[in-house]
C-alpha cells in the first residue's frame, strides 16, 4: 500500500486511509499519552507488554470526550517518552453508554467503577493491521489535543521499521523526560542510565524552580531518578516542603570511572553556581 501512496507523492497518515477507501473524516484519530497515573504502566507500556489491559484502557472515556469521539472508526496511536507517536490499530467504534459494572482498572489495577465514564464496543479491523507496531506519523504540536479528525490536519508517516522496535537512546545531552516516565521507559534507555554517575536538573513545570543533584552511587542516575519517582522528593528537604510535582529530568554532565565523588560534588557546586539553583531554585546548601 505505501508504494501506491508514495508513487502518488503523499505521504500521509490520510492518504493510507483513502487508498483503502475509507473516508477520513469518519475517522477520529486518537493519541494515547496519558500521565494521570504516576508510577503505573503508560499506554505505550500498555500496548507493548499487557495488550488485553490496553484494549480495556481504550473501551472506556470520559463522558465529556463522547462528542469529539463520536465517529464509526477510531485511529488509534500512542505516543513514547521521545513524543515520537506509533500506530497501533482502526477499531470499528460503537458507544454503548456508561460502564454498566465495575471491573480492574486496565492500569492501576483497582477498581474501575460502574458509571465512571463512557463504555464504548471496539472491533480491531483487518485494515492496516499489518503496520500496527511499525508506522510512525509526525502528530504535530498539539499534544494535548489527543482526539483529532481524520479530515483535518494532515498526519505525515515519517518511518515504517520492518518490525516493532522502541526508539534509540538519543543522549544524554539531548535526553528529557518528565518524572512519571522514569518507569515505563525503554529498558535499554534504563541501561544506559544505570551505567552512568552525573549532574542532573529537576524543574519544577508549576513554578518553573529548578534543582540541581548528583547522582554518584551504584545505579547511577537510574537509580537516583527512581528515588524520586518513588518519593516525589528524594530526600530533599526543599522538594520535600513542596506539592508533589511531575519534575522535568534532564542531565547537565556525565562523568567517567576516574572522577572520585569529591570531583563530582565539586561539579555540582558549579552548576549550582551557574543556575544560581540556592538563590532562585530548591537547593539548599
């Protein structure tokens, strides 16, 4: 199919649909990126390693979201820590109405209550089955308008892999994450990570605070961004005094074996020094 679309110079995530004769805009496509629930599986992690919980994430939606959803076939994607997003499935669509019953939670695993949100029927269809788990598209800007018409803005396919495989690690310099994906990240991001003793930053995304750390033990910066994922604080007593907060984490030097942890606790002071972290941040000392 994709010959037919690149030999037509389009290459777009609508233009796969009308070569199979469907209509874009009865299409939604949906991207799933959801970070209401820290420290459980995100719907890339959903999708990847508990497919069923993933399923049953999708079948049930917020009440106020029935208008923009209403469409006989729903596109689905999710979208990865990197913010690339990945096609998943066409689902036939049929809303049924509120969740007759309650069931486990697709994600936290508690209770998902009765009348909670709407339960909507979901057919996986044939259709581009063969590029779940393969197509990426180019989602745009809009990240938070994760329901969008298959009619309006143009998807472009920016790679097709022959198989399913996660993103490479794109470097610490270019790394950032939000704390909540500490968990769900790919493993051999997690890898990398563990291997590597540095300087990192947390900013804070309400007051746009900024704290400076280092990570110098076994486990390296994995093990120190787990702490936080786990505490909300990591032992510091300025984020400690604060709300729990989803931290933007990114790293401003890595170091090798031959740096002792004085030398690291001396970099340290230099970045806080140039981000004046003590004097308009969360560090404090």
């Amino acid at each position: 199919m994709l010959n037919q679309v690149a030999a037509q110079g389009m290459w777009t995530f609508q233009s796969m649909l009308e070569v199979l004769g469907i209509e874009p805009e009865s299409v939604r496509l949906l991207r799933h990126q959801d970070n209401r629930y820290p420290g459980h599986p995100t719907p890339y992690i959903l999708w990847r390693d508990h497919r069923e919980r993933f399923e049953a994430y999708q079948e049930t939606q917020g009440f106020g979201d029935a208008a923009r959803l209403c469409a006989p076939v729903w596109a689905s994607f999710v979208g990865l820590p990197d913010r690339s997003t990945l096609f998943v499935g066409l689902y036939e669509a049929e809303l049924i109405g509120p969740l007759a019953a309650d069931r486990p939670h697709p994600v936290t695993g508690g209770i998902e209550t009765a009348g909670g949100g709407n339960f909507y029927r979901l057919l996986r269809m044939s259709a581009l089955q063969e590029y779940a788990g393969r197509l990426w598209i180019e989602w745009g800007a809009g990240y938070r308008s994760w329901i969008q018409r298959g009619d309006r803005v143009p998807k472009p396919v920016v790679e097709l892999r022959r198989s399913f495989s996660e993103p490479a690690f794109p470097g610490f310099d270019a790394l950032i994450l939000k704390l909540s994906e500490v968990e769900t990240m790919p493993v051999t991001w997690m890898a990398a990570l563990a291997s590597t003793r540095g300087i990192y930053l947390l900013t804070c995304p309400t007051t746009r605070e900024q704290y400076v750390g280092m990570a110098s033990g076994a486990g390296g910066l994995l093990f120190r961004w787990k702490e936080y994922a786990a505490t909300g604080h990591g032992g510091n007593v300025a984020l400690k005094s604060r709300d729990p907060s989803d931290y933007q984490l990114s790293i401003l030097e890595t170091v090798g074996s031959t740096v002792d942890d004085a030398q690291l606790q001396a970099l340290e002071i230099r970045w806080k020094n140039k981000l004046r972290s003590r004097e308009m941040g969360l560090n404090r000392n």
